[in-house]
C-alpha cells in the first residue's frame, strides 16, 4: 500500500519518531476512509475539498483538520516524486483558520475591586497606579500607549488625550472625570518621585509616568507587574489580570453598555473593523436579550 511506503520513507531518509509516524498514519487513513471509493492516488483537489467541507460541517477542529492537510500535502509529494500520481492535487489546498480566541473575561465588580484597592494607597506610589488605572480603563489605552504618556498630552483643555498609536495613527481619548481627578493628584507628587538620572531625559521630554529605564519612563513590565501585585491585594487572581485584559475590559463594558461597534474600534486605535470583531459576542448576547425582552411574541406561552 503506499501509505505503508510513505511510512517507510518518513522512518528510513527522515528518521520519524515512532508516535509521528502513527499519527501520519491515522490521519492519512482518515483521508482514505473519507474519499473511498477513490484513493489517495486518484482523488482531485475537489475531492480533497469535499473531504475538508464534510469535516469541517461534522465539527472537526480547524487546528486537527490543518494536521490532516499537513498529512496529505507531504504524502502527495511523496506520491508525485516515486510517480504514484502525475499531479500533486493537495498543493493548492489551503488550512482552515483557528478561530481567535475571545478575549480574557473582566467583570465590572472586578474592576472596581482593583479601582477600590488601588484609592487605598494614598501613598505617591499609589496615587499613580491610581492613575494608570483611570486612563486604562477610561480609555482602552495600549499599555505602550500607557507608559510612554508624556505632560502634554494630558494638558488638553477638552479633557482629551491625543494618542499617537500603531503606524502612527492618531485618535483622541476622552478622559472621565475620575481619571482627570487621578491625573491631577498623581501630578502634585509626581516631581518628588523623579528616579536619579533621568532629569535631563525629563527635561527633553518629561513623561508623564517617570522611570529609570533607558526610555525615561515607566516599563510594562514594571507596571504589569505592580498590576499584579494589586489584583492580589484585591483579592483577585494576579494570572487572569494584565494590561491587555483591562484594555478588553474596556471594549467589551462599553459595548454591553450599548456603544456602536465602530465607535469602539475607534478609541481602541484598530486600523480595521475586523480586529474589533472578535468582541461581536457581545453584541450577539445583547442583541438576544433585547429581543428576548421587547419583541412582543418573546412572551407569548408555548403551544403544544
């Protein structure tokens, strides 16, 4: 069979492993079995596609059928080079997407826990992780967005900040007054926490979150960390929490608030309306519940 000599080929000129070349093995068998009567050296690129399109309606991960792709197109080439076949039909054929997966969950009342936590340090240190936080969540900020904030863009009379963000594309945040206020109270304390050596660096271009690294301001990893260290304190489980999972917590409150979609992809800086997509299974949850409670047959009694 020349499945059996593709095996044989994998083990004697690849040195395969004995659990790679089972795994060869089942999936090019699941090939067979699927294009029967035809075979792996008479099926064309459409039979090959029907094979996928069945699998894929029977629920077969897109991650298990790119294996099985990955399977066929080495024992095509297999068969093309020994002269099983004239043509390689698997050649073109392209591996299903894995679905993105949906962002890490944050609930309100845990974002409040970590506001709450964080207005309980009165202290410098904490006046700004205050502040990090009224920003991030208020505005959907990348964190290096966030860090590398400088005094001017914080100065804006409209209570605005002008966000320069990937491939230089700008966008104006709207601040909410908490975070104006958390701002305010960060900047009367924020000179006394200069670290050595970074003032001329401040005097070039004073940041709004000051550190000593090399860039002259605050690391992510630095306020990651700290973010941690908080969601800890607040009774929260540090590994659920990153800047990146507040920045979701803000998309994904605003569209359960009801925002338009397009309005979010605009405050979180997506170049493209696909990238906000991955938060639709909020709409779809919202959408349900708006039917659910006002279409006037949503209440009417079963029948039967």
């Amino acid at each position: 069979m020349s499945i059996d000599s593709f095996l044989e080929m994998m083990s004697a000129e690849r040195g395969a492993a004995p659990n790679t070349l089972a795994a060869y093995g089942r999936d090019l068998r699941d090939w067979q079995a699927a294009l029967n009567p035809r075979t792996l050296t008479d099926a064309s690129t459409g039979h090959l596609e029907g094979v996928l399109s069945v699998w894929a309606r029977a629920g077969l991960g897109a991650s298990t059928a790119a294996r099985k792709l990955s399977a066929l197109k080495q024992y095509c080439l297999f068969a093309q080079t020994e002269g099983l076949r004239q043509d390689n039909p698997a050649h073109r054929l392209r591996a299903p997407k894995a679905p993105k997966p949906l962002p890490k969950g944050m609930s309100q009342s845990d974002v409040d826990a970590l506001l709450t936590q964080a207005a309980s340090d009165m202290s410098a240190k904490g006046l700004r992780m205050q502040a990090m936080l009224e920003i991030l969540y208020a505005g959907g900020l990348r964190v290096s967005e966030l860090v590398s904030l400088t005094l001017s863009q914080v100065q804006r009379r409209d209570g605005c900040l002008l966000i320069r963000g990937k491939g230089g594309r700008e966008r104006l945040v709207p601040l909410t007054p908490p975070a104006i206020g958390a701002i305010e109270a960060w900047k009367s304390v924020r000179v006394k926490t200069l670290p050595k050596g970074v003032d001329a660096a401040q005097r070039a271009k004073p940041y709004l979150f000051p550190g000593a690294a090399k860039s002259g301001h605050l690391t992510r990893e630095a306020f990651a960390k700290a973010l941690k260290d908080l969601a800890r304190d607040a009774g929260l489980q540090p590994s659920r929490i990153s800047p990146h999972v507040l920045r979701h917590a803000f998309a994904t409150h605003l569209l359960e608030g009801g925002a338009d979609l397009r309005a979010v992809q605009t405050l979180l800086g997506h170049a493209d309306i696909s990238t906000t997509q991955i938060y639709t299974h909020v709409l779809d949850a919202r959408m349900k519940a708006l039917l659910e409670a006002a279409h006037p047959l949503a209440t009417r009694p079963k029948t039967g």
